[in-house]
C-alpha cells in the first residue's frame, strides 16, 4: 500500500511541475507575440519564430505530461488492486527508466547550453543570435 502512496504522490507532484511548463509555455507564447506586433529592429523581429517554438514545444510537453499522469493517478490505484505484484514490478521498472532519462538529460542540456553560447559569439546574423538565446532560455 506504502507504494501505490509514493506513485500517486510521484503522479501528482509531476502534474504540479507540469503547470510551470504550461505558464513558462505562455511566456515565450505572449513574447512572440509581443516581437511581432512591437518589434521594430531586425533582432525583435528575429525573436518572433524562435519563442513561438520555443512556446508550442513547451505547452506540447506541459500538457502531454499534465495529461498522462492526471489519469496516471486513477490508474494506479486500479493496476494496484488487480495484480499488486505486477504494479510492484512495473514501478519499478517505471522509476528506474525516468531515472535513466534523467542522466541523459543532465548530460544533453549542458551540451545544448554551450553550443547555443558559442553561436551567439561566432554567429553575427539576427536570426541565428535569436535562436540561440531562446535555446539557452529554455
């Protein structure tokens, strides 16, 4: 029982981390929107695509995460009660796959992070500053 505790409050801690991708998504969303309509210079207007990915990729994450593991929650208790052995099993192999992802993601970003700084310093074009930034945001 302890178990399906721990994977339900997992489940419901993710659905609160999944708002802040949501708000941040609504962010990038309102300053691509705010590039296009009051951006005079050649960088404002170079900002207006690459927030506006940077926007849809995060509300496309926050929502298919907020959604998942909203329903992620009812279906534990139901996995739970039908095979508790299986469920044991499975969040098992769950926790440890997210903790792989994890160890990639750490390595990943770091990466991104610094190609995206390196263009900033050799990449003299509006665009590709733009994008770099916005890389470097997210």
């Amino acid at each position: 029982m302890e178990l399906l505790k721990l994977a339900a409050e997992w489940a419901k801690a993710e659905v609160f981390s999944t708002r802040f991708f949501i708000l941040f998504a609504l962010f990038f969303l309102i300053a691509s929107l705010g590039f296009w309509q009051l951006g005079k210079s050649d960088l404002a207007k170079a900002y207006i695509i690459p927030t506006l990915v940077a926007g849809v990729l995060l509300m496309t994450i926050g929502l298919g995460l907020f959604y998942t593991n909203k329903s992620r929650v009812i279906q534990f208790e139901e996995a739970f009660n039908t095979d508790a052995p299986a469920f044991f099993q499975s969040e098992i192999e769950r926790s440890e796959s997210t903790l792989k992802e994890y160890t990639v993601v750490f390595k990943v970003i770091p990466i991104l992070i610094i190609i995206a700084s390196l263009l900033i310093l050799f990449l003299n074009s509006p665009t590709w500053r733009a994008i770099s930034i916005t890389a470097i945001a997210m």
